[in-house]
C-alpha cells in the first residue's frame, strides 16, 4: 500500500504546540486531583470534586464539553466501565456513541459520584455552568505551569486524541470514540461492527492502564480467510485499518484457538523479524507480509538499531537491525522504505 495512501486524519500526532503531551496530561491530571482533595468542607469538596469528574471524562474519552455536561449518572455504567456520550448537549438531538473506559476510572468515577454511601447521584450533577467549568480548567493549568490555552477542554480533546494515534491505536477505532463523522474511510472500517470496534478499544484501555505491554507491531482485525493445509493453516487477517496480514499456524493451533472466519483477532510479530528495505519498488523477498512506509524515528545502538516506521493509516511498525546493517543500507529519519515479515513469525492471540 503506498505510503501516502491513508485515510481522513484527526489530528497530527506529533506535538505541534497546540496539544499536550502524555506528561502534561498527567501532571494537569494531579493538579485536579490534588485541588479536589484539599478543601475541608464537604460541599466546597462536593463542588471541586464535579469539575474533576468533568475532566476526568474529558481527558480519557475524548468527549466534548458539552457531551459530558448533558451526562445522566444512568449513562456511565460503572460494571461493564461504559460512557454513553451524546451529541448535541442537552437536548441530545446528535447521535449518541459507547465509549469504554478503565475499570480505575469507573470506580473513581463511581467514588466521585456516588459518594462512599453508593447512594445515587442527582440526574443533573453534571449540569454546571460551561464558563465555570473552562474557568477551573484553566486555573489547574496554570497552577503547574500550562499555558491556559492548553488547558481547554478542547485543547484535552485533541491532547488524548493525539494520545491515542501514538499508542498506535488505529484511526477508524479513534474516530468512532471521539465521534468524528467517517465518510471516506475504507470500505474495510463498514465490515467491522460496533461490538467489534469495542473490542479493539478495550484492547488499548486496559494496555494504557497496565503500561506492561506495547502495542507497535500489533495489527487488530478479523480472519477473512483460512487455508488449510495437511500440518498448517494459512490465515489472513483484515485489520480494522485495512491492511492484510498473512501468518501461518499449526493445524492444532487452529482448532485450539478456536478460529474461524469472520471472528476478531490480534496478530503480532515481534521487531527482530520485521525487516527494513530501502526501495522505491516492492523487494523481492520471501516476506508474505510487506507495507510501504516513512521512517519516524531511529534509536541508534553500538550493536543494534531500533527502527520505527509508519505505514498507511498511521500504524507503526518496529525492527530491530544490526546498526552496521542500518549505516550500510543508509537508513535514515523521513526516509521511504519497505518493513515485510514472514508469515511463519506472525503470532496470533483471541481475547
């Protein structure tokens, strides 16, 4: 697939001043923590405690202001960690979209909002003034060093936006969480359901959460088709951002896993096995899986060299070379290459 070939953008995923980075998400995010924490009375808690649930949302869904402002204490179901958010504020004239969250957040949230007697929530706790609410924001900014106009909730919109594509979660599942329209997405995007798109999102939230494991060189679809063979099964994959992805398993594996056409999957291929060519063409190789790319960055080693590419659609994909392999093939930032692995290195994983 040609590297300039992708789909609709929401936003760049580099840092270009207008957005924050996960640090500062962070740092803003202790701000609101400690500042709900530090009145002594119950109502000026009561009252600090609803801003920071305002932020909290903001700040790991994505949603609009005035999404979370038209929240219901019914539309966050705290058991399956669940937000319905719906467009068009009060009134709810938009379409209304399921977002997942962390099981830490729904229980903070749960904490915020049902108070530790779990009694229910009034329905309006969420109905607080727009001008207060950006006011606050912008004081928790300023208070560690943020400029205010990085702390709108606007400017958290994009931030975790912007958080999302570096995580490598893949731009249609991003889309459908912020609520972006998709009208030019690829007819792959229209064959995943919304169950399926939740299941590749709660993939990326309880990754986020845990911080253990990585999600580069990870591609999230469904098997499109399997051929078996007398030992082995050749599997493809079509992932949610529309590229094919061929691995070969065991006949044993396929019927331990349970595969079949059509069902969700993970395919994962560790960074030694992923190889970097440096061709305007397609290389000849025996690599039954091979996407053309940009190099982003290089981590240079005495030994060996850590190379990231993007491919279409903003998927990132790792190798790891030896750095005199890298200086003899003259690898370099911004360059246009070809990353390829072979389908016998693919591991697949069901949820």
């Amino acid at each position: 697939m040609p590297a300039d070939t992708h789909h609709a953008r929401i936003t760049p995923t580099g840092n270009d001043g207008r957005c924050l980075d996960t640090a500062q998400m962070e740092k803003l995010e202790q701000s609101f923590l400690s500042w709900a924490d530090a009145p002594l009375r119950s109502d000026t808690r009561r009252s600090r405690e609803r801003i920071l649930a305002i932020f909290l949302l903001i700040r790991n869904t994505g949603a609009r202001l005035n999404e979370v402002l038209s929240l219901k204490p019914s539309d966050i179901d705290f058991k399956n960690h669940m937000v319905q958010l719906c467009k068009g504020g009060a009134k709810r004239s938009g379409p209304c979209r399921e977002v997942e969250i962390s099981e830490a957040l729904s229980s903070e949230l749960d904490k915020i909002l049902n108070g530790p007697e779990k009694k229910s929530a009034p329905r309006g706790i969420f109905q607080v003034d727009p001008g207060h609410v950006r006011r606050k924001f912008y004081e928790r900014a300023e208070a560690v060093g943020i400029p205010r106009e990085l702390g709108t909730p606007d400017a958290i919109r994009r931030s975790r936006a912007v958080e999302l594509l570096q995580n490598n979660m893949p731009i249609p599942v991003v889309q459908k969480i912020l609520g972006h329209g998709t009208p030019n997405l690829v007819a792959s995007y229209v064959e995943f359901s919304n169950d399926e798109m939740k299941q590749v999102a709660r993939y990326f939230v309880d990754k986020e959460t845990s911080r253990k494991t990585s999600a580069r060189n990870a591609f999230f679809g469904k098997i499109s088709r399997i051929r078996k063979g007398d030992i082995q099964s050749v599997i493809e994959i079509l992932s949610v951002a529309g590229h094919t992805v061929v691995a070969v398993i065991t006949n044993d594996s396929l019927s331990r896993l349970g595969l079949r056409p059509g069902a969700m999957i993970i395919a994962e291929v560790k960074a030694p096995w992923v190889t970097v060519y440096k061709s305007d063409k397609e290389p000849n190789s025996t690599a039954q899986n091979s996407f053309r790319g940009i190099v982003q960055r290089i981590t240079r080693g005495k030994v060996a060299s850590e190379v990231v590419v993007r491919v279409a659609d903003g998927l990132e994909l790792c190798s790891i070379i030896t750095e005199e392999s890298r200086q003899r093939i003259d690898i370099r930032e911004n360059d246009e290459v070809w990353v390829g692995f072979n389908a016998f290195s693919v591991v697949l994983h069901v949820d």
